[in-house]
C-alpha cells in the first residue's frame, strides 16, 4: 500500500508541471501589460514600470518567467501581486470560502444523489421512477446561472424564507446552503442517474438473485450486497467531482457574492496576475490528485478482492 501511494505522489509531479505550464502560457499569452492594468487610467512613473518589470522577470522570455515560478513553487513560494501581497495571504481566506462551498455541495450531492438515485432504482419502471428521471433532465438541461438567480428570487424575495441567506457568508453554515445545492445542482442529476443504472444493473446479477433465494431481508440484500458493490462507480464520480465543484465555483460565488477562490480567480486572470493564477491552479490540481488518491484507496474497503502493489 505504501509503495502504491508514494508511486502515485511521483506521478502527480508531471502532472503538477504540465498544469501550471499551461495555465502560466495561457496568462502570459493574454493581451495587454499587467502593470499597466495595475495603474488602471492613471499614467505610472515611467521608472516605477522599469523597476517592477524588472522585480517581476516581466522583460525576460517566457521559459524564463516561468523557471523562475517554479523554482519559487517547489521552495513553497507562490510568489506576490503585483501590488506586493504574498499570494499565500491572498488564497487562504479565499479558499476557506471555497472549501466550505464545495463541501457543502458535495455532502448535498452525495446524500440526495444517492438518495435519489437508491429510490428510483427500487421503484425502476414505475412512476416515481420515472418522476425522478424528468426532473434529473430538467436539472441538467438549466443553466447554473439561472438556477441560482431563480432561486434567489424565490426565497429572498418573493417568499422571503430567512433560513436561506441569498448573498454574502455573514450567516455562518447557513450562507453555503442555497449556492451549495446550485454548485451541485446538475452533480445531483448525473450523481441520481448514475446510482440508478448501478444499482439496478447490480440487482440483476446472479449473487444478488442467490441471496434473494436464500430468503434473505429485502433490506439486507440491498444494503449489504447490492448497494456496497454499486458504490464503486459512485465513489469514483464523488472524488473526481471535488476538483470540478471547487474550479467550477466561480458562477455560483458571483451570483451569491461569496469571497471566495473563483471571484479572485476571475479577476487575477483580467488583471494578468501569472502567479496567483498558477498558484491557484495549482493548488486545485493538488487537491484533485489527492481526492482521486483517496478514491482509489477507498476501492479496497468496498471491494476486498482489489489489491495495490
């Protein structure tokens, strides 16, 4: 097992690389000068631009730029602003706004997902399944955007429902519910519809046929041979789906007014700040690589027969 995971770190290095050499390249392509962007309309002193060109290798060729990054990266340096703030100051309270974000949505998403999906596999064909999968297909096919601005409306305006804070993090866990169930919105879809093919696929095989022959409670046999075999699949999607939520986060926290990482993701890349950008993608890359170790690992308690060597 120790092998298997230090093998999996060594591999998230290339990764690592590949990530952020692209995201510096993307930024560095960008038109327009970043220092001027950081003076906005007013005209800077001409040997202020020199020194800050020079403090920050922007006169150096882009390889250079970006060795200088690296070696930053791997020292634990992820590099200032432009106006001078370590980017760690800037991403630490950012990311905590995001990582209760995502959480939220993901517990949301796992618990009324599966939930969801658990329901409809056991009523398959009938009504309610059928309820179910309309209205996963409503769900998918609305835009985020739309979501969350009707959802606004809805509770804060036209019913007024103060449980559900509409805008800003001021209301403590209370303020992560409604742009949770948004962020995981259509990973509740896909989340249902996946848990409901599984499991009924799942109910059809010959072990769960033997078991129901043998007499065993319907719960039993649902429970403890169908579902924990289901999850698998399920498992994998909730990991890789922890990445997606936290960089895909920026809509949802415009919309509620969230200070979190996506605002500041946003606006780094209008302002062409390369390090706080790759420090950000950085981070998610890293927080991806370790929610898909974590799944893997997860695969040997639900499954004995799988082994890493």
């Amino acid at each position: 097992m120790s092998r298997y995971i230090i093998r999996r770190l060594i591999q998230a290095i290339p990764v690592l690389l590949g990530a952020t050499l692209l995201i510096y390249a993307i930024v560095f392509a960008l038109p327009g000068d970043p220092i001027a962007a950081l003076a906005g309309e007013k005209r800077m002193d001409p040997n202020i631009v020199a020194i800050l060109r020079e403090q920050y290798h922007l006169n150096d060729p882009f390889l250079v730029q970006y060795w200088y990054y690296i070696v930053g990266l791997f020292g634990g340096d992820f590099g200032t602003t432009f106006a001078g703030v370590p980017v760690t100051d800037l991403m630490a309270g950012k990311f905590q706004v995001t990582i209760n974000l995502a959480v939220m949505a993901l517990i949301m998403e796992a618990i009324i997902g599966v939930g969801l999906g658990l329901y409809a596999a056991l009523r398959h064909g009938k009504a309610q399944d059928s309820m179910i999968l309309a209205s996963t297909l409503v769900l998918i096919s609305v835009p985020t955007l739309v979501t969350g601005f009707v959802l606004q409306l809805l509770l804060g305006v036209k019913l007024g429902i103060g449980f559900f804070p509409v805008a800003g993090v001021g209301d403590g866990w209370r303020s992560y519910l409604l742009p949770g169930f948004v962020l995981a919105g259509v990973s509740i879809a896909y989340l249902t519809r996946l848990t409901r093919t599984s499991l009924v696929e799942t109910l059809r095989a010959d072990y769960v046929r033997t078991a129901v022959a043998k007499g065993l409670p319907r719960r039993r046999v649902v429970g403890r041979h169908a579902l924990r075999n289901a999850l698998i699949p399920l498992v994998t999607y909730l990991g890789a789906d922890l990445g997606t939520l936290m960089g895909g986060a920026v809509i949802t926290e415009t919309i509620f007014n969230l200070p979190g990482i996506g605002q500041q993701l946003f606006s780094s890349v209008y302002l062409r700040e390369q390090s706080v950008v790759v420090g950000i993608v950085t981070v998610l890359v890293l927080i991806y690589i370790l929610a898909n170790l974590v799944v893997d690992l997860l695969y040997a308690v639900l499954d004995p027969r799988i082994r890493y060597e």
